[in-house]
C-alpha cells in the first residue's frame, strides 16, 4: 500500500473533536449527578477516568467514578453510553455511590513506601526497601517508587477512598507492584492508617489451573483447511512461515505456509514494523508497532541476546521447524508465529472496535487517541514455567506482556507459542481487561463473578473456526500444549458444545463455583451457544476482517466486543449479558434481540436471572424465562403428574412419561423455570401448593398437559387464567413524553404487580405492587427520567398476565 494511501486511511480514523467529547462527557456527568441527587446524593462528585469514541456505533462511552474531596472513590466505578443525539442510552454502576461521612479525614498516617511495604509482605517478598524517586503531589499525594528490589518495575502510589458494601469507606493507599519475576502484578489498596491490605487483584492472568486435569474422551473436530483466501499476498514482499488463521495449532493443520503482507492496512498503516509513522520499517526483527516477540528462557524478563529473528530488508521470516525435536531447536520459528499471531489479533480485532481509543496495544497510536507506548511484550519458551502461559494487563499506556511457556506432558516437549488457541487466549485477557471500565482503569475484573476466562476462551475459539464447523463439534480448550491430542476434550470442565449432553452446564452451576477458570468456562459456553443460534441465523465468514459483514460470528465479534465497553466495572453474568444486549441496540436497532435472548435463556440467562453482588458466586439465581414472560407452547402427547411433600422443606415433584433422556423445559405458572435432562422426574422447592405445571422436550416439542395440585381448580393454563382482569390494561397518551396514566380493571380483589421494562429487559419502574381492591384503577407514570425509546409495561396477578409497547419521546 502506498504511503499516500496509508495516511489517508489514518486522517480518516481520526476520534471525534474534543469538544463533542467534551459535550458527552458533560451529559453523562449531568446524568450521574441527576441519579445521584435522585438518591439523595445532591452534592456528590465525578471524576471522568475515560471518554471513548466507538468507531462501531458512533456512541461515546463515558466512564467515571465518584470523587470526595478531591480523591477518587474506588468502587463507585459507573459507565454511561452517550447516542448521537447526545442522550444517554445506557448507565450502569451509579447504584454503587456512597454517602460521604463528615468523619471521613484524608490525612494519612503511614506513607506511600509504608503501603508498597504493607503489600510485599502480604504477598510473602523479600526485600521492600521503597525510595521516593518522583511526587506529582495533590490530594491524592501520589508518587513513583523505587523497586524496592521486589518489584520488576518502579511502583506508583497514590491515595484513594476504597469503597467496601460491608466495610464502607476508608482511605487508602493505591499501590501498583509488578514482581520482579513477572508472576504477578499487585492493584493493591492499603488502609492508610492501619497498614492492612484492604484488597488487591493479580493483574497477571494465568491460563490454566497449573496441572493437567484428567483426559477427556469425548471428540473433537480437526482443521483441514489450508490459509484462508482472505489473508492471501497484496505484493510479493518477504513474509512469515507460521501455523496461519484459522489453524489452532500443528495438530490440526496441514502445515505450515509463507503469509506475505498479512498486515490490515486500516489497523497496521504502515505494517508490523514501524513505530515512527513513516514510511519505512524501523526493525527488521520480530518487533514493530503492536508487539516486540522474543524468547526469555532465563525468565530474567527481558529478551535474550539475539532472540529477535532477524527477517532482513525483504522482511522475510521463514525459519525451519521439526517437531520431532526439542522446542530449544526451532527458536527463530516459535517467535515468528508468536509474533505473527499477536499482530492477527491486534489488526482483527482493530475492526471490531479494540483501537487506540480504547485501549488497544501500540507504540504509537498515529494521533488517534488512547496512550501509546504500551505494545505487547511477547515472551516464547519463557523459563518461568512450564505447562501454562499468561497475560499482564496494566491501564493504558502501560506495556503488557505475554508469556508462552513449554510443555512437558508429551515427548517430546512441545511449544506453547505453536498452540494458537492459547495465544488468542491470553492475548484475550488484554481485550477483556482494558475494555471493562475504561482503559485507563486496571482491575475491573478482580471480582469473584467476572467472567475473563471466558471471554479468552471464547476468542481463542472465534479465531479458529472454519466452515466445517458445527455447533454439536466438541471443542477442547489447550488440546496441544497439555497434550490431549486431537480427540481430546482440553483443559476445561467440558468440551465447547451446544449439546446439553456434551455439555449441560448453565448459569446456575457457577453458584456453586470458586475458581475463575470455572466460572469463566460457563460464561464461554453460554457465549458459545448464543454464536451458534447466531451462525444458524445469518451463516458463518471467514473474514474476520469484515466487521460490516452480516455472518453470525461476525455479528457476534461485535456485539462480545462492543458489549464489554457496555457493561459496569467488576462485572457479572447478568450485567455482561444486559452489555451485549445493549450493544445489538448500538450497533444494529435492536434486530437481533429476540435470536440473543432465546440463547442466554437456554443457558439460565433468561429474563429474571439474578446475579446478586458480582463480588460473590453464591447469591445469583439462574432463569430460564423470556422476556416478556412467553407462555409455554400448547400439550399434546406427555402425561406429567405433581405431587407435594411437605416437612421442613416441602417441595413440588414433578413426574412424566414418556421420557427420552434429551433435555426438556419445566414451566411453572406460564414461565420456564428448569432446563434439565429429560429423565421423567423433577424437584421444584420454589413451588407453592397452587402453582401450575409444564414441561416440554426441547427437540420434539412436545409437551405435557398443564397440571397442578388441584387438577379440578387448576386443571391447565387457560383454567389458570380466568378473568382476574376484566378491563384492559391501557396508557394514555402514548407515546408518552412527561406523564401518563396506567388503567385496567380488577374483577375481584388481587395481588397486583404493574411494571416497566426497557428493551434490554432491565426493570426501570414499579407502578404497583401489593393486593387492590375489586374495580377499576388508574396509577400514574411518571417518564420524565427515562430516555426517549420503546419500553415493555406488564401487570400480573396470580391468573393472568397483560403486556403492552410504550414509547417515551422527547
């Protein structure tokens, strides 16, 4: 491509002017001190930490935190999507403001070195001798540590208030500590008073849970496809012998084959190798404006001598591989699929919306906003460890680093570079982490519920798909790096698979989890089966580069990626799943909320899931309801019997024939409350002695007679459903712009539950909740806090249930 070309291609990427930024920036700061007021917070304070134009969607995604007396509360973090037309269209995270205290004082006893000592020694380093080598000052007092002779780099502190729901507010020092040895990276909070480590999250990400679990039989596909026509040369210029897209790795590929030119010209303007924005490459080595690849084998964090391949004026970096032998024998070879791979995905995911505004991984970022200077740092055979690999992510314009390790399971060892899948992978937890909360923020996803294993789990897979795919293939996770073969189900809990007999795990099993990569597990496979109903939809691409294509994986990559800017700070499932939602808003009107919503409730992401507090696993309640509370399909051929037993514990029990062993939906009182195996029985603890029953086998469609206790009462759902409401449930006007009135008509005296929803499913108003009285009533809505689009009311008694479309308009 031509210099000329190239420069055009920048001038046309430039963000939005400063002052559209800032005039976003002012409404979503009008709109959070507004939520605030509303809370009776009518003086509280923001800091704005990042404003991110999306080059997708043409929003701006403002995220700020709350500030008392001129430090920053950690823990109030809140995002807000600002439209076009400058309105707020999506908020998340001001429930978390706090009250400040008149008590709260900001003057600290222990000082910056105390706090950076404080966090050695709770994470059991030698050594904490901390110098002040640089102070900004201010309120937050912040200043530049030495290394202490602990820490691989120089330690940055400053003061904050830390925010805890059951400890409240306490001023803190922030430490930054990167171990010497590169194995984990500290965002600490230090009790300024105490000494006490209030909490600290590992910004390091290690992939696997250090040892190989059993081997699991169950198949999965191979790759047969050679390099994909859409990476094919633009000019006959040097160019690199790897394992190319979409190969996993060597055990399910061809070969290898010579990519020339593989560098996006929107994404890499002037290619792999510049730094300097002119034309010409600055290195000739694995090393350029997006990733410097090495090998580290003394794991002493810095490349070895030498260890850059050299690719000479032509560029040309094709180096020999026998994987009979040694990894220490094909160095050259590792680093260039290493470092071809790092610049895949930068340049892919360039076009899904991860550019340098908001945060994405460059030296030089061409003027188009974010901070450079912070290109991945990419360590093959790293002598750190074995059997595993890892990502540290820090906030922007702080340089990552990857580090790919051996493996020693198979013989001989094998080379965790050649395994694309786990590359993508870590390279994954930098997306997910600069994404969530802003780029500027590091440690957004420390909480217990975040789901980043997942996302990485599930990019690794989006990249290495192909059109012999399906979506009942079993997909292992690390299958050549922990040496499973190509038959093996990898390193996770299950393989990858929409089939419930594969794989049948769901929202509610994390409950029961503590350990991110399990948790992390069961967010990729409810992404894995919304990407399937996706594909089935709209078909599959293998331009990955198209992000303006219409295939489901395409659409999906930009609905996953777009979705985390959506979703709060210290995310969980439900959160992450309103982000997505919010994204196909964004992104395309809404066109495919319904395909969206069908998936994450077949998983227990259904309409009235409940995460509880992301910072816990054990509070969230899965669902497998509809928005809109969908009755069941009409019976014909199962016979279901409900019986009670009563007790302590009384529960509802469920039994039907025939039963054929698949999987069937349990619905209770019109809503779906089980996905479970089709094995002609059922507990339910939640039911009452009233509740009315269903179930239906999710392939046949069949389904059971309504049935309850009382069959001569209750005997189905249209029984269930006589005249609890007598008039209809009406809003004038609508559309509404201020006010409008709610009427319906009670034939008799009922518990009544009268709602509004926006089109994401999310709750925004309760106009009645409790018994009333037989009659007519009126409830007024008041609209005037709510941005302008189409909303859901629904109003429900025990019998029936009555839905309507509002619209709000400014």
């Amino acid at each position: 491509m031509s210099r000329l070309l190239r420069l055009a291609v920048i001038a046309s990427l430039l963000p939005l002017g400063a002052q559209a930024q800032s005039l976003r920036a002012d409404a979503a700061l009008d709109h959070a001190r507004r939520a605030a007021a509303a809370d009776g917070l009518a003086s509280a304070d923001f800091v704005v930490t990042d404003a991110v134009p999306s080059a997708r969607s043409g929003a701006e995604y403002v995220y700020l935190r709350q500030s008392i007396g001129g430090l920053e509360v950690v823990g109030t973090e809140a995002s807000l999507a600002i439209g076009r037309s400058g309105d707020v269209f999506h908020a998340v995270g001001l429930e978390r403001l706090v009250s400040p205290s008149a008590s709260l004082s900001a003057a600290p006893t222990l000082t910056a070195a105390d706090a950076a000592n404080a966090v050695a020694r709770h994470n059991r380093l030698r050594g904490g001798a901390f110098a002040v080598t640089e102070r900004t000052g201010g309120p937050s007092q912040a200043v530049v540590l030495s290394d202490g002779g602990v820490a691989a780099e120089p330690v940055p502190a400053r003061l904050v208030w830390h925010a805890d729901e059951l400890k409240g507010v306490q001023l803190a020092w922030e430490v930054s500590l990167y171990q010497a040895d590169a194995q984990h990276w500290w965002l600490a909070y230090v009790d300024a008073r105490s000494g006490r480590v209030l909490s600290q999250t590992d910004l390091v990400v290690h992939d696997t849970f250090g040892e190989a679990p059993p081997l699991s039989l169950v198949p999965v596909r191979e790759h047969t496809e050679a390099l994909s026509p859409f990476v094919a040369a633009r000019s006959n210029v040097g160019g690199y012998r790897v394992y190319a897209m979409p190969d996993e790795a060597p055990i399910y590929s061809s070969g290898r084959v010579l990519v020339t030119d593989p560098d996006d010209a929107t994404a890499s303007p002037f290619g792999w190798h510049d730094t300097n924005g002119s034309a010409g490459a600055e290195y000739t080595i694995t090393r350029g404006n997006n990733v410097h690849a090495y090998t580290d084998i003394d794991a002493n964090n810095s490349p070895d001598t030498g260890s850059s391949p050299d690719g000479g004026a032509g560029l040309s970096f094709d180096f020999p591989v026998d994987l009979n032998q040694a990894p220490s024998a094909y160095r050259p070879a590792s680093v260039t699929n290493l470092f071809y791979w790092n610049n895949v995905i930068h340049d892919v995911m360039y076009q899904y919306g991860f550019d340098e505004a908001s945060g994405n991984f460059q030296v030089n970022n061409y003027g188009r906003g974010g901070a450079g200077n912070d290109d991945v740092r990419a360590e093959a055979q790293d002598g750190g460890g074995t059997n595993n690999a890892n990502f540290a992510t820090p906030a922007d314009g702080s340089r990552p680093r990857m580090q790919m390790y051996i493996g020693t399971y198979s013989n001989p060892d094998v080379d965790g570079s050649f395994d694309n899948g786990v590359v993508v992978h870590e390279y994954g937890h930098g997306i997910s982490n600069r994404l969530t909360g802003g780029p500027s923020l590091a440690g957004c996803l420390g909480n217990a519920e975040q789901m980043g294993e997942g996302w990485s789990d599930w990019y690794a897979m989006m990249f290495t798909m192909d059109g012999a795919d399906d979506r009942t293939d079993s997909r292992g996770m690390g299958n050549y790096l922990f040496d499973y073969g190509v038959n093996g189900g990898g390193i996770r809990l299950a393989p990858y698979d929409t089939d419930f007999a594969d794989n049948g795990y769901t929202y509610g099993n994390t409950a029961s989890m503590s350990a991110v990569h399990q948790i992390g597990f069961v967010w990729a496979t409810i992404l894995w089966e919304v990407t399937w109903d996706m594909i089935d939809a709209h078909g599959f691409s293998a331009d990955l580069y198209n992000a303006s294509g219409t295939a489901g994986n395409q659409i999906m990559l930009n609905l996953v990626t777009e979705g985390m800017k959506l979703q709060p700070c210290q995310p969980g499932f439900v959160t992450g799943r309103d982000g997505i939602l919010a994204a196909d808003q964004a992104l395309y009107g809404g066109a495919h909320t319904a395909t969206l919503q069908a998936a994450f409730a077949r998983r227990g992401l259904g309409f009235s899931a409940d995460q509880g507090s992301s910072t816990r696993t054990n509070d969230n309640q899965e669902a497998f309801d509809l928005w809109g509370s969908e009755p069941p399909p009409p019976p014909t051929a199962i016979t279901l019997t409900v019986t009670r037993t009563g007790g302590r514990r009384p529960k509802n029990n469920l039994s039907w024939s025939p039963a054929d062993g698949g999987r069937v939906l349990v619905y209770r009182n019109g809503s779906s409350i089980a996905n479970t195996k089709d094995d002609g029985s059922y507990s339910d603890r939640n039911g009452g002695a009233g509740d009315v029953y269903q179930v239906c086998e999710t392939d046949s469609g069949d389904c059971s007679n309504s049935t309850s206790l009382a069959p001569a009462a209750l005997a189905s759902a249209s029984a269930s459903s006589s005249a609890a409401i007598d008039t209809e449930l009406r809003v004038a006007p609508n559309p509404v712009a201020s006010s409008a009135r709610v009427t319906f008509g009670l034939e008799e005296a009922a518990d009544v539950q009268l709602e509004v929803f926006n089109a994401l499913g999310q709750r925004v108003a309760v106009l009645a909740s409790g018994p009333l009285g037989e009659g007519n009533h009126e409830v007024r809505f008041d609209a005037t806090t709510l941005p302008s689009g189409v909303y859901l009311y629904r109003l429900q008694t025990e019998a029936e249930v009555q839905t309507g479309r509002l619209v709000v308009t400014r």
